[in-house]
C-alpha cells in the first residue's frame, strides 16, 4: 500500500470509527475488534486493543443490552442521554488511535475531529428518536433501530474495505446532517411548546373551577362600591 492509500485508509478509519461511535459505539468495537482479530484488516497498534477477546465479549454483552433498550420508546431516549457522556468521548479515543503512532498534534487533531463527527451523529441519532416517539406505534422504534444497527456495520466494513467510497458517502451523512438539524430542532422545541400548553392549560382549568378570576375581580370592585350604612338616629 503506498502513501497515498494509506492515508485515504487512515482518514476513512478515523471518520468510520469517529461516525458509528456516536450511534452504537458498542457495535462500532465490535466489527472492528472481530474484523482485526479474523485477520481481515490490519488495526493501527493503538486500536489493536479493540481486537482482545474481553473488549470484544463486553461489547457484545453491552450491544444485546443496547439492541432491546433502543427498540423500547422512551427508553431509548433515557439510553441516548446518558451516552451522550460515553459515546462522544469514545468516539475522541477511537479517532486519535486510528491515525496510529504519529505526532502528538495529528493525534489531537484527530481526536477533536473524532469528537464532532461523534457528537454530530448522535445528536442527529437522539434528536429523531424524540420525534420518533411522539408516534404511538412501536414499529417506527424498531425500524429507526435496525437501521441505524445496520448502517454502523456496514459503514464499518466500508471504511476498512472501501475507504474512498466511505469517504464520499461521509460527505453526503455531512451534508444531510447540516439540513436535518434545524428541522430536528424545531420539532424538538414544538414538542416542548406542546407540553407547555397542555399542562398550562390544566392549570388555567383547576383555577377556574374554584373560583373564577372575574367574578371575583367583580366582587370585589361591587364591595368597594357600595358604601356602609348610614347609622339613624
């Protein structure tokens, strides 16, 4: 392989590794670990860690918890939530140690650029699973999740087999990002607004049944109205 392939081979792991962490990072170390340990891709040293057979069985535990958890509405989101502080920084860890054993500054380059791609694929992976459950049916859960299972092992696989198709599929995720993130977020505050009124309105209602606010504004300004009686001698 020479320079030019090794580098395309290189920015396609830092990017595929950086990109499935932030979806499902235990399916991420999974591929990768049995792919490196079948012998079908040579891992830089520093990632060669993934190929032991105790990281590849606790991601293999950690991914059967993850495959039930994300298919359960509500719970997926709760799921999400809390790997935003695992999943971001892994994605750090995995993308430093694909660029291998180079100079200090291409790791850290690596490792922030690992940490937004990350955080870019799963924030776009929490935020249309809120949507997702406003639906009322389970089926939209189970199909979002075995989609995005699907695409982390095949992305995988095309990183490390086909960097440069990889690459330019990561352009367009890029892109396609970039104009689904503010709709994701208007959803997401529309939802938000939703629930304001609807539990504003509930408290608007339990006032109105003790008493109301103008009848008792008017009573009030009657009371003040009327003068005392005059005392008669």
């Amino acid at each position: 392989m020479d320079a030019y392939q090794q580098l395309i081979a290189t920015i396609a792991l830092t990017l595929g590794s950086a990109w499935g962490a932030g979806i499902n990072l235990y399916a991420t170390i999974g591929v990768l670990g049995l792919l490196g340990a079948g012998g079908h891709v040579v891992l830089p040293d520093s990632l060669q860690i993934v190929q032991d057979p105790l990281v590849i069985a606790a991601a293999g535990l950690m991914y059967a918890v993850e495959f039930f958890a994300d298919k359960t509405p509500g719970v997926d989101t709760g799921w999400d939530a809390i790997h935003s502080f695992i999943r971001i920084p892994a994605g750090v860890m995995l993308a430093a140690g694909a660029v291998g054993e180079v100079s200090p500054a291409l790791v850290i380059a690596a490792g922030i650029l690992g940490g937004t791609v990350s955080a870019t694929s799963h924030t776009l992976k929490t935020g249309s699973r809120i949507l997702i459950n406003t639906s009322p049916e389970p089926f939209s859960n189970w199909a979002a999740s075995i989609a995005e299972d699907v695409a982390v092992v095949g992305g995988i696989w095309t990183a490390l087999n086909y960097p440069l198709v990889f690459i330019a599929l990561f352009i367009c995720f890029i892109l396609l990002a970039i104009w689904l993130l503010p709709k994701i977020w208007g959803g997401i505050k529309g939802i938000i607004n939703w629930f304001r009124r609807l539990f504003g309105g509930r408290e608007e209602i339990s006032t109105d049944q003790h008493t109301p606010p103008d009848a008792t504004a008017s009573l009030g300004s009657s009371t003040q109205s009327t003068p005392p009686p005059s005392k008669t001698s």
